[in-house]
C-alpha cells in the first residue's frame, strides 16, 4: 500500500485560467502549478490524463472542483 505523504510536502502555485472544451464549455477558475514554471507545462506531461481546476466558475456554481482530460481541451487562456 502506498504511503500518504503529508500536504505540506505539496507545492501550491494557484494560477488563474479559462479553458475550452470540445463540447464548447467554458471553465474560468485556478490551476495549481506545483514545481512546474508555467501552465503550459502542465500540458506537455503525458504522466497525467486530467488538469485539476479549482474555485472554478461553471453554469452559475461558484467554487467547485472540477476534473478535465486533457484529450478534450481546445484551448487554455491564462488569467490574472
């Protein structure tokens, strides 16, 4: 069994995106970096099939944790 490492050992970098989906939905919300420098390198990871986003504003439910495959993102717009 895998041990479960402490959350303090995890990096947080929370930057603010939009992404585009296949389907045309539009999330607005926060990606967290981690060790990476910049978003687009969480796109050039294939070890990970899904970007996290968090805080995300999506059909009028504010704050929600949403999952998404990265096979079904059109675009990704950095924010603030």
């Amino acid at each position: 069994m895998e041990e479960f490492k402490d959350s303090d050992t995890w990096m947080r970098e929370y930057r603010g995106v939009t992404i585009r989906t296949t389907d045309g939905s539009t999330f607005a919300g926060k990606i967290n970096l981690g060790h990476n420098k910049r978003i687009s390198d969480l796109f050039k990871t294939p070890c990970e099939q899904f970007v996290v986003l968090v805080d995300v504003v999506f059909r009028d439910s504010p704050e929600r944790v949403v999952m998404i495959n990265k096979n079904h993102i059109v675009w990704v717009e950095p924010g603030d």
